[in-house]
C-alpha cells in the first residue's frame, strides 16, 4: 500500500512540474533571456540606455504562449505556471544588466580595457552570476517560506498574471452584459481592460517628462516665487530640502527607478520613511546647516556631486554608515528567536499552517547540497580566476565573498518585509572601507574586484530569492525553478561576455560606471582612498561614530516594546529609515522621496483598508510601469540615440536636468 501511494504521489509530482516546465516554456523563456541580454548590452554602449522592465516581458510573453498553442499542433493550453517560469527566466537577464552596471562595469575599467583576457573575463563574469545560488539554498528558509515576508516587488506581476489567464465575467456581467453599464464598471469589471487603460495614460504622459517637458522631473515651483532668495531656494527646492512640497518630482520613472513602486509598499513601511525624512531632513539637517559646521553654509544645502561634503550629503553619509550596524542589531533583537527556530527547519513541511506552503509541499525539493556544491565549484573558480588573473589575492576572494553572504539575510529582511532597497548602498560601501582598511587601494584592480565579488553575491543572492517567493506564490516547483535559474544564468552570463567583449575589441567604450559613485562618499572613496580619512579630510573620520549609533539606536525601542503601552515601538524601523536617508541627496533628492512618500501615504490611507481593492492597486502599479517601459524603449532608441531632440522651449530649457531651480545645486 505504501509503495502505492508513494507511486501515485510521485505520479502527481511529475504532472504538477510538467505544467510549467515545457518545451514551450524554456522556449520562449531563452528567447527572452537572449534578446534582453544583447538589448541590454548594445545599449550600455549607447548614449542612452534600454532597459526591459519585467512587467513587459510579462504582456509580450503572452500572445507568444497562446500563438505556440494555436500554430503547434496538439498544444495544450498556455498556462499561467508556464508564464509565471518565464518570467522567472527573463528576470535573470533584467536583474543580471542591473547588477553589471551596479558594479561589474565600474570593475572592468580597472582590467586593461579592450585588452582584457578573454578567459579570466568568463569564467570572471560566470562565477559572481552563480555564487548568489549557495546562500540562496541555505537562505530560503529565511526569506522565502515564512508567510510574513511578502517582497512586494512581486505583487504587481502576480496581479497582471492572473488578469490574463484567470479572466472570470461578473455575476452582473454573465448576466446582462455590457449593456447600460458605465464605464467605471466596466473597467472593475474587467480587470484587464483597466490594466491596459491605465498603461495607455502612463504612455502618453511620459512622453513630457522624458522628452518634451523634462523641468517636471524636477519640479522646483515654490522658489520660482522669488529665485534669488536663497532661504527659499534650498528649503524648498527639488535639491534642497522640498519643504512644505515646494519640489516635487512628477516623472514616475524618476520616483521608481531606485525606490521602486509606492503602491506598493506597506502603510506601516511608508509611515517610517515618512517620520525619518521629517526627522533627518527638515529638522537635524537644517539645525547643523544653520550652525555652520564645517563651513556648509558656503555650499548648497543639498546639491549633487560635490568637492566638499554638504550638510545634507554629510548627514545621509552618516545615516548610511550608522544603518549598517543598525540592520544587524535590529535583525538580532527583533527576528533573533524566530531566525533561530527557522535555522532548526529542515523542511518545508514545518513551516506551519501558511496556504502556500501546504501547496508547494506536493513538488519534489531542491536539496540544500544541490546549491552547495555549485556556490563551492562557483567559489573555486572565482578564487583560481582573479588569483591567476592578478586580479585578487584567493584569500581576500573568500573574504569579500564571506561579506556579501553575511549581509544578505538582515538586508534581505528588510527588503522582503518592506520591498525596499533591493540595491543597497551600504553593503556596496562596506566592501569599499574593508578594501580600504586591508591597502587594497593600492591596485585599482584589487579594490574594484573585491568590491565587484562581495556587492554581487550579496545582491545576486537577493534577486534569486525574490524570484524564488514569486515561484512560491504560483506553485512552480522547487526543481524546475532551480533548472530554469541555472540554464538562464549560463545563457545569460555566456551572451552578456561576447556582446561586451566583441564591444571592447571593436574599440567602443561603455558610458555605464556604478551609481554609488554619483555621491560624494563614493566619488571621494573610489577616487582618492588614501585622503578620505586623512590630511585636510580628517574630520570626516567623525563619520565613524555612526557604527556606534547605529548599533545603539534600536536597543530602546525593542526594550520598550516589550511592556504593552508601548508595543507599537515594534514597528519602528531604524534600519529601514537610515537604508532609505542614505540614498539622499544625489542618487534620490529629497523632492523626489517627498513627492514618492506623498503619493504612497494617500494611497494607502484611501484604498490600502480595503482588501478589495488592493488588486487594482497593483493593477495602476504595473500598468504605470508598463506604460513607462514603452516611452522609454521609444524615446530612447528612437530619438536621444539618434541626437533627435525636442525643439527647445520653456519646459526643457534646463538641459542638466538636475533641477529647473538652478541655484539650489
């Protein structure tokens, strides 16, 4: 009897894997994976950039999926576990060309240029793509199976997935039709066609602040009042401090491109970055701004990249040194007990009573050795490559390895309870103080690979796992998601290294360098190590009493928590609030987190209480993204690659496109 069941058990299994693992599927998934590489390569090669958001692999993948059906004789229906797989498989390609302009493109400056070796440059390249998937293995226990953590970031794609392939007529719909019925109605009736309509608006309007109207990306009103009021300019200016909303940002791609979607993001999340820019931002930076320390009142209050730290830039600096003790004492305090009782779980199956978890119990696992010995093999050739190379010492490639792995789960934390800060400034900067600290500095290739290995493998182990809790949500199997990361990580790595190599050899030179360096921290790091914390640069090493607060900040609050009156202190999240103030104010000004913070809150405060209306939310989310990506493609390949711009007017006479009031940079 027992050989039986386990028969038809296994029979079960076989049928539920085959259901999103098809021929069909890893078809179309490596034709994405293929396409959006060169796509994504050829334009790091450009004077602008293409990037193709996943939401749209999402739309294009569909009408494939169902004409393979109708052209490939005796095709089953197209499914929604297939779709969901090659979603999986084209997010290795999107999050692959993130990372690599993160980090990897700043690295390849320091290896010769056109004249890097070939073979240390693959197996380079192939090794930081796959190392994510050791920790990965041992981390899903943590950031994957527990029902409370949500990754936001997957909601929308869920929510677009179901429109398509779940497409149910109301009772009054089936009933009666169309007939008589507003148009309101019909669109909340049909949850597709109110995607699409929301897509169509998104596409139209994006096309003024990406092209014809770009002052609206940084829309300064308020200091138009008076210009040459400098107390008006930087307290209320897009770069200087948005106070009262006299800068607001009013280009969706400006207000997601690091924040991400505030549709999104939970009401009690929202509310904590709301109570740390207020805090931080209106009050302590204008307090050390007005005593003058450090002569900031010579400068902007906030600014973009500049020779000398400015208040708001020397703030957020200390915020970002202080959130990374701070994520790892709150992780400790708040989810110490419940990581130890996970650290225990040796299966899925003693995960509790989660619906998903029940579900996912009928496929066969991965087991933990399965992401082990690629992390180790992956491990032993990155260790071989940059020692063989020059590149690294194989000690300190163990080291930076060891660093990314151990900030994943505390930073993974925070993302996946509050689907922010997948990209996180202060895992990058971490590896560059450690580089530092060992005289890494004194080879460009050595810092730039031990930054490189360590910043990857801790992002790569992120992105994985969020693609592993979308899996988690549809039921796609634990195996079949394991091939189709893998296959599409070979295919992806292997295609992205010709592209860029045959790039390099013909003489081309990219744009792309890393983000972080667009701050002053980064921009003094990266280019002067030695003086950061020396010579006149001495009193920047105060910047090193954030580690103290940021370990110390979270122990009152957890303390207080404790005692009933004061539960609510549960939810106050240091980390949370440092991680977000410490992108400010070069990679995102403060108008730009005022105006993403403003749209949130009213959201959620009008449609987050109802559970109803949540689909569409995600609905408008995904559809804005959609509509995005479309102007994006077209502006960018059409026109800016092809030097066709807008003819010059009022809305577009500020070219810096930093801020249309320009004395606040």
């Amino acid at each position: 009897m027992n050989t039986i069941h386990t028969n038809i058990h296994s029979t079960q299994e076989n049928r539920i894997d085959n259901e999103c693992c098809t021929i069909r599927s890893i078809t179309i998934g490596l034709t994405f994976v293929i396409g959006m590489t060169f796509l994504h390569q050829w334009g790091n090669f450009q004077k602008s950039s293409i990037l193709i958001f996943s939401i749209s692999v999402v739309i294009v993948a569909y009408p494939l999926g169902y004409l393979w059906s109708l052209i490939i004789p005796n095709s089953k229906k197209f499914t929604l576990k297939e779709h969901g797989l090659i979603l999986v498989m084209a997010n290795v390609a999107y999050m692959h060309n993130s990372v690599y302009i993160h980090s990897t493109m700043t690295t390849l400056k320091a290896f010769d240029g056109k004249h890097i070796h070939f073979g240390y440059y693959f197996f380079f390249v192939l090794s930081i793509q796959f190392l994510g998937f050791g920790a990965t293995g041992i981390l899903r226990r943590f950031l994957v199976w527990p029902c409370e953590l949500i990754w936001p970031q997957n909601l929308p794609l869920i929510a677009v997935l179901r429109a398509l392939h779940d497409r149910k007529l109301s009772v009054a719909e089936a009933s009666y039709g169309n007939k008589n019925r507003s148009l309101k109605q019909t669109l909340l009736d049909n949850r597709l066609l109110f995607f699409f309509v929301i897509s169509i608006i998104s596409f139209i309007y994006e096309w003024f602040p990406l092209y014809i109207m770009p002052i609206l990306a940084y829309f300064s009103w308020m200091c138009w009042i008076n210009p040459s009021n400098n107390f008006l300019v930087q307290s209320t200016a897009v770069r200087g401090l948005a106070m009262g909303g006299g800068g607001l940002t009013l280009d969706w791609y400006i207000l997601t491109e690091y924040l991400g979607s505030p549709l999104i993001i939970p009401g009690s999340v929202l509310i904590n970055i709301a109570f740390g820019f207020a805090l931080i931002m209106w009050v302590i930076v204008p307090i050390v701004y007005g005593a003058n320390i450090r002569d900031f009142t010579t400068l902007p209050i906030g600014g973009n990249v500049l020779i000398e730290f400015t208040a708001s830039s020397f703030i957020t600096a200390f915020t970002l040194f202080a959130s990374i003790t701070a994520v790892f004492v709150h992780t400790l305090l708040f989810h110490g007990v419940d990581i130890w009782q996970q650290f225990r779980t040796k299966t899925l199956r003693y995960m509790g009573n989660d619906m998903h978890a029940r579900m996912i119990l009928l496929y066969k696992t991965v087991p933990d050795w399965w992401y082990l010995e690629l992390f180790a093999l992956s491990l032993i050739i990155a260790c071989v490559t940059c020692d063989r190379a020059g590149w690294l010492n194989w000690y300190y490639v163990l080291l930076a390895s060891f660093i990314g792995a151990l900030c994943t789960l505390p930073f993974g934390l925070v993302a996946s309870i509050t689907g922010q800060l997948l990209h996180s400034l202060p895992v990058y900067y971490l590896c560059v103080l450690i580089g530092v600290a060992l005289s890494l500095q004194k080879s460009a290739k050595n810092i730039h690979t031990f930054i490189t290995l360590g910043y990857v493998i801790f992002v790569q182990t992120l992105v994985l796992i969020q693609d592993m809790k979308l899996a988690h949500y549809i039921k796609i199997g634990p195996r079949p998601l394991f091939f189709a990361q893998c296959l599409s990580s070979l295919i992806c790595s292997t295609f992205s290294i010709g592209i860029h190599y045959l790039y390099l050899q013909k003489g081309y030179l990219t744009k792309s360098s890393s983000i972080f360096n667009n701050t002053k921290l980064g921009w003094t790091l990266i280019n002067s190590y030695d003086k950061f914390f020396n010579g006149p640069n001495l009193p920047n090493r105060d910047l090193l009493w954030a580690f103290l607060v940021g370990a110390y900040i979270p122990i009152p609050g957890w303390i207080l928590s404790r005692f009933k009156r004061f539960s609510w202190l549960k939810k106050l999240h240091w980390p949370l609030i440092f991680l977000t103030i410490s992108w400010m104010p070069s990679i995102v000004s403060p108008g730009t987190l005022f105006t993403w913070l403003v749209i949130g809150l009213i959201v959620h405060f009008m449609f987050g209480k109802y559970r109803w209306r949540q689909r569409y939310v995600y609905l408008v989310s995904a559809g804005l993204d959609f509509g995005l990506n479309l102007t994006l493609i077209i502006v960018h390949t059409a026109l800016q690659n092809k030097n066709q711009f807008f003819p010059q007017w009022w809305g577009n006479r500020n070219t810096t496109i930093y801020d249309s009031c320009v004395k606040a940079i």
